[in-house]
C-alpha cells in the first residue's frame, strides 16, 4: 500500500466532505461536532474500501460509497431540496479538479511521477478548501434562496462535468487514448454545456426582467388605487359633515315652513338629496373599505348602463391590508363591468358580486356576461394590448402571496372569478 496515495485519498475525502457540507449551509465553526463525526464515518468506510477492493476500484466506487451517501445526508438529514443537495455534492466535486490538475502540473517537471502529483496535492488541500471555504460557499449557500429555475441552471455544469469525467476519465480511459474523436467531443461538450447554460441563464433573465415590468405595473395600479381609495375617504368625511350639519338644514327647513314657502322648501330639499346622494357611499356591509370599493363601482357601472347587483356580508375588522382588499375588489369589478358594458342586449348588461367570510377566509365571487375571445395565459386572462392585462394577474398575486387562491373560469358566454384569501388572526367572528 502506497502511503502517499492513501493520505491523497484521505485529503481527497477531507476535500469533498468539507465543501459539501459548507457549499450545503452547514457552519464549520458551529458544528465542528458533526464535521468531525461525518469524516470519521466516511474515513473509515473509505479506508476499508482501499484496504478491501484498492485504488483503482475504489475509485470507481466513489460514487456509491461517498457521493450518494453524502446527497442523501444533505437532503433527509440536514433537510435541504434535492437541487440545493446536488449543486453541494457535484461543486465540491468540480472544485477537486484543480487541486488534481496542480498535482498533476508540478509531477510532469519530473516525468509525472505519481508521488509527487500525490504530496503536491496533499500540501495543497487545506489552503485551497480555506479559499473556497471562505470566497464561494456563501454564494453557494445563498442559493437557498434562488427558484428552481435558477438552481437547474446553476447544477447543469457540475453536473455534467461529473458524468463526463467520470466516463472518460474513471470507468474508461478514453480521454487519454481516444484520439481526436474524443479531444473534439470534449471540445463540443464545452461549447454545448455553454450555450445551454447561456439559454437558461437569458431565459431566466428575460422572466426577471417580465416580472419586474409586471411589479411596476402593479405598483401603478396600487397608487391609483390608494388615491381612490383616499377620495372615497374624503366623501365619507363630507358625508359625515352634512349628517352633523342635519340641524342647521333643518331650522333653514321650519323657517320656510312658518312662511309658507313650499316651492322653497322643495327645492332645498332636492338640492340637498342630490348632493347626500352624490358623496354619500352605499351601506352595503359592516366594512368601511368594502362599502368606499362598492360604492364607487356602483356609480360607474350605472354611468355606463350596468347593473351591479351586490351581495356583501363581511365583518367590520377583516384581517387583510386595505390596498390588497381594494386592488381584488377593484380590478375585478371593473374588468366585470367593462365587459358587461360592451354588451347589446341589454338584460345582459348585469355584473354579480358576493362578498362573505369563512373559515376566516375571505370569499369573493364576481360574475358577468361577455362577448367576444378571452385570451388566458397559465388560466390567467391577459390582453395583448400595451398597458392592460395587469388587473387578473394583481389578483392572481395577491391570492398566491397569501396563499389562497384565484380561479378565472368562462362557460356558455359567463365569466366568473372565485377568489380566496385567508385571513389574519382576527377577534371578530366569520360572517357566512
């Protein structure tokens, strides 16, 4: 047994174990512990492996006996995705090649004797795992965060270098005694495993920046919103006003009254139910905001020959954020009412709300006849048209941002949105 060649196995183990685990999430310093246990168990199995079947097939066996155990480990032990888990395992694998090559540069000044290559790589392991260590593995361990679209882009090179490698290289010797077929197929998986991570990588980017279009967009829409709802607000105050001036339009009233002015008195009475009528919001339920939304739809919809038929039984407390509220109240009704609008029959022209709460889960359910195509994009209506098409799509967010959902459906000339949203903790009791 070659003693150089066995401390290159255990520093090759010591390598790999240590970057997976810290490309993986896992701080050194905080558990040296299971660090040291984890090379202890590996170390041995690796040592009886050598001992048992040699160098050459226990390289042949890494995969089984190091690699998988140390995936599996990630993923059911320290509970990482499957995707995080393999990004670990082949990075670390990547990163031993360097160390590798080195050895094998400085051995070729003596004719690439083997226990040379072997020391080179053993006196170079632990500077080079600090420098991964320290420079790379928190980017690695960032990943966490990242989609699965971006984790299939980032394992797609260590991964197929890894099964390259181990073709060529470890099961065959085909890289050294392949001839050209082999260098120019290295070359073409190169150019190949390039342009496929430059596809998904663009791709990528290009969902980012669509996204980042839409989030502006949205961001628009949530600051008219806000203005309107602040509009509404100020109506209800003028409202609130003119109730508390009641007494003052009352003595003008008896004034009149003890005159015996009657046309006087009709005519300030259709003055002031024109203008309670005009800034006064509908009481449709309990809910201030709810009431503001509804009565402002109600108004538009009249203005262009829709009826808004309304159904509202929510609480005066709801646990979700008046913009969110507004936005999914608003863009539905007014998707609602625009297509019911451009309708010729006439007792067509009806959009149908119903708003309730159960199981402290907000249920909102709007529905109106259509004409014409309703184009959908992953069941979410859109409009090639520049500037619209967002209003679905903020409900669609909103309902996945609280994890409920939003179902967009049209059968036999109706659409009907369902919504759901669960709702903060709440003291006050469902309405059904």
């Amino acid at each position: 047994m070659n003693l150089l060649e066995f401390l290159n196995f255990a520093s090759v183990l010591l390598f790999g174990v240590v970057l997976t685990l810290s490309f993986s999430g896992l701080s050194f310093r905080k558990n040296v512990g299971q660090y040291g246990v984890l090379l202890l168990v590996f170390g041995l199995i690796q040592a009886l492996a050598y001992s048992i079947i040699g160098t050459e097939s226990l390289s042949k066996a890494y995969p089984v006996l190091i690699h998988l155990p140390l995936f599996l480990l990630v993923k059911f032990y320290y509970k990482k995705p499957a995707l995080l888990a393999g990004i670990s395992v082949f990075s670390a694998y990547l990163f031993c090649t360097p160390r590798k090559w080195i050895g094998t540069f400085i051995s070729s000044f003596w004719g690439y004797n083997a226990d040379i290559s072997y020391a080179v790589q053993i006196a170079i392991t632990l500077p080079l795992l600090l420098i991964i260590v320290k420079w790379v593995a928190p980017y690695v361990v960032r990943l966490k965060y990242e989609n699965s679209q971006t984790l299939k882009l980032i394992i797609a090179v260590p991964m197929l270098y890894y099964f390259i490698e181990y073709a060529l290289t470890v099961y065959t010797n085909l890289l050294y005694t392949g001839g050209a077929a082999i260098v120019e197929f290295m070359d073409s998986a190169l150019v190949i495993i390039y342009f496929v991570f430059t596809v998904i990588f663009l791709k990528t980017l290009y969902e980012k920046a669509e996204m980042k279009i839409e989030y502006m967009a949205l961001r628009v829409l949530e600051n008219s919103f806000s203005k309107e709802m602040e509009m509404l607000r100020e109506s209800q105050m003028q409202a609130a006003i003119h109730r508390h001036d009641l007494r003052h339009h009352l003595s003008l009233l008896h004034g009149f009254a003890e005159g015996g002015d009657m046309d006087k008195i009709k005519g300030y009475l259709l003055q002031a139910q024109r203008e309670l009528h005009n800034i006064t919001p509908i009481l449709f339920c309990e809910n201030d905001m709810v009431n503001l939304v509804l009565s402002s739809f109600d108004s538009k919809a009249k203005k262009v020959g829709v009826t808004l038929l309304t159904e509202a039984k929510l609480p005066k407390e709801l646990g979700i954020s008046d913009t969110e509220l507004c936005s999914v109240l608003s863009n539905g009704l007014e998707n609602a009412i625009s297509a019911a609008s451009k309708i010729e029959d006439e007792s067509l022209r009806t959009v149908r709300a119903s708003c309730s709460v159960n199981r402290n889960k907000l249920l909102v359910m709007i529905r109106n006849a259509y004409i014409g195509e309703i184009q959908q994009k992953d069941g979410v209506p859109f409009s090639a048209q520049e500037g619209h098409g967002f209003g679905c799509r903020s409900i669609a967010l909103i309902a996945e941002k609280r994890k409920g959902f939003a179902t967009f459906e049209k059968e036999s000339g109706i659409f009907t949105l369902r919504v759901v949203l669960p709702m903060e903790n709440i003291s006050s009791l469902s309405v059904v």
